[in-house]
C-alpha cells in the first residue's frame, strides 16, 4: 500500500512539473510578436544603478540605442560617490533624452525603490508609460517598443520581459544559474502564475498612480515583488512579453553569490506574499525531495533492496525529469550541450533545497552593502549600513 502511494506522488509530482513546463514553453515560443506600430506616447525608461560591473558599459549603451520615438532615459544612483556614476555620466553626455538624478540614502524602503521614486518624479508630467529596467543586461534592438506596445496598444496596463543568462565561460555554477532564471521564466509564462519582472517591466501612468504603486515602493524592500501584490490584490494582469528577453552575460559565479541571489529572491516572497511562499516553497520541496528519493530508490533496487514498482516508477520520474530539463533548454536562446544543461539541472535541484532552507527563517535582508529588517509584507523597519571590507 505504501509502495502505491509512493508511487502516485511521485507521478503527480513529475506529471504537474512537465505540464506546467509545457504550457509554458508553449506560451512562450508562440506569444505574437507585438505590433509597434502605436506612435504619440510618451515614455520614460527609468533605470536604477548600483555598482559598475564588467558589462554595466555596455549595457547602458544598448539601451540608449532604443529607438522609440518620444523616449527618456533616466539614470538614478544613490550618490556620485558610486563606481557607476562616471560609468553613466560618459555614456549619456551629449544625449539630450537621457539625464543622471542622484537620490540619496534610503531611509524607509529598499535603496533600488527609493531610486526608482526619484526617478519617478523627475519625469512627473511628461511621461505617459513609465519602464524600470535593470542595468547590466544587454538591451536587444527593438525591445522598448516592444515592451510597451500592449500598454499603448491598449491591450493591458502592465507588461513585462524577462532575460536569459549567458555564460561566457565554461564553469557549471553559471549554468546552474542559466537553468534556474529558465525555469522562472517558465513559471512568469505559466497560466495564473505571471508576475512582473523588475529588470523589465513597464506600467502606463494611469495605473501607477490609481493603484498607488508608490506608496507600496516607499515602505517596502523590493520592487517587483510589491508591485505583483498590489496587482493581485486589485486584479490586475500582467501582459507577458516572451519576445522581450534580455540577456545577462556572466563570466564568473560563485557557489556562494548564487545561493545568495536565490536566498533573496525567496525572501521576498515569503515576506511580501506569504501564500504563494507556502504553496511554492511546499511544491518545490516535494519536487526536491522526490528527485532524491528516486535516485536511491534506483540503486536499492539496483541492489534488490526495495520493490520493483518503486524502482521502475523512479526511472519513470527522473527519465521525465530529464524531458522537461530539455524542454526549458529549447527556450533558451544559447543553450550548452544537452549532457551538461541535464547536469546543471541536477545542480539546479540541489541549490533550490538549500536555499528553501536558507530562506526559510530570519527577519534580514541583504544587498549591496545594506542590511534589512523586514516586516511582515516586506515593510523595512530598519536599515543598516554594513562594512564592506576591501
């Protein structure tokens, strides 16, 4: 009897994973192209900076050779102090649609908010559809337009993209990495599950300012995850935009950064919507845990040490684990060789246990320098400047 239940959790499991996979996939390699052709609307592309990486140059030209007309570009860092201020200031001189604001310390929300207000205002009158996007990625040609075509077309009030990681060198935590951004890629294009994405996300003046969407950034930790609970509590759809995908080059990537990176992305969830956090982080564990449990079962049964039924359903399992890893490596635009995604993949798995647990507990947050004390709903109650040695 045991065996039979076992059996059927682990195909429930492995059934939803690939149909969700699936649809997703679908979604995303037959989302229509938008049409552009929607001129007379003005847009502001607000662009929070922090830090000046190897690809941080080249990223901010690619987005300056946007071509929409009516356009602005805003650049906004906490101070001129920041490496990326000379970075920015070079790049835009002499461009009349592109400006560099200079925001401050936060003292009530999450330092990348608090830019992202500043730029706000600095556009307040003459910006009909507001962008926020991520310095770092490389913009593709066409991508503000095509970003804001559904907002302008009329056909949603908040769009977003999302991106792709390349890795530029042979290391398998990069690929780990690329295998963990497809599979949120996948979930953003899943039915019932899009949210938006901070790096590119677009939202018309209107909406912004009936939804109150500032008042959410001024007391809370993060932007994106925010603004995807004010949508859901007003109903609001997110209009994904699979054809708007950057791309994020990484050449080096630690272990560490990158259970860092996930730790934090979960915590925001689990601060700002604690039911999705359950549902998700439930989910997932169960997908971990079973992923485990067919592994051993396969050797002990290898080994005469458990039933059949139990090793021929841990094949069944792993085998269409190893079909939905190739599904999202189809959806990647410069996969590695299949052996190797299948290997990431394994990795993927095992860095999403860890980083559950990691994320599970504790009141803090921490990036770039600053400590969080997050309350419930990702409210900051306190920030904390820490020491950076080096």
């Amino acid at each position: 009897m045991i065996d039979w239940m076992v059996c059927g959790l682990m195909l429930a499991l492995t059934g939803s994973l690939a149909g969700l996979v699936w649809v997703a996939r679908r979604a995303i390699t037959r989302a229509p192209v938008p049409s552009t052709d929607v001129p007379g609307h003005r847009v502001a592309v607000i662009v929070p900076v922090a830090g000046a990486g190897e690809s941080m140059e080249a990223s901010i030209l690619s987005l300056l050779r946007q071509s929409h007309p009516g356009s602005e570009v805003v650049f906004v860092l906490r101070d001129p102090l920041d490496p990326a201020a000379a970075v920015v200031q070079s790049a835009i001189r002499g461009k009349a649609a592109a400006t560099c604001v200079f925001a401050g310390a936060a003292t009530a929300c999450g330092q990348k908010n608090h830019n992202l207000l500043a730029g706000v205002s600095t556009v307040e009158g003459r910006a009909d559809v507001l962008v926020f996007a991520d310095a770092g990625h490389l913009f593709p040609a066409g991508w503000l337009e095509r970003l804001v075509a559904p907002i302008v077309g009329g056909d949603g009030e908040v769009t977003s993209g999302y991106h792709a990681v390349r890795p530029t060198n042979g290391g398998l935590v990069p690929w780990i990495y690329a295998v963990c951004v497809e599979m949120m890629h996948a979930l953003q294009n899943a039915p019932g599950l899009s949210q938006p994405w901070g790096g590119a996300m677009a939202i018309s003046r209107h909406a912004f300012e009936r939804l109150k969407v500032a008042d959410a950034w001024r007391i809370s930790v993060v932007d994106d995850v925010s603004l995807a609970r004010v949508l859901k509590v007003h109903g609001v759809r997110v209009c994904t935009v699979p054809s708007v995908l950057l791309e994020t080059s990484v050449a080096r990537l630690s272990l560490r950064d990158l259970l860092k990176w996930l730790v934090r992305q979960l915590q925001y969830v689990r601060f700002i919507m604690p039911g999705t956090w359950a549902v998700m982080g439930g989910w997932c564990l169960l997908q971990i845990v079973a992923f485990g449990a067919a592994a051993v079962l396969v050797m002990t049964c290898a080994l005469a040490l458990s039933s059949a039924l139990l090793g021929a359903v841990s094949v069944l399992y792993l085998a269409v684990l190893a079909v939905v890893l190739l599904e999202l490596r189809l959806v990647h635009p410069l996969p590695c060789r299949p052996v190797r995604w299948l290997v990431a993949g394994m990795g993927f798995l095992v860095v999403v246990g860890v980083a559950l647990a990691m994320a599970s507990h504790g009141r803090e947050i921490r990036w770039r320098g600053i400590c969080y004390q997050v309350g419930d709903r990702g409210r900051v109650l306190a920030i904390r400047q820490l020491i950076v040695n080096g």
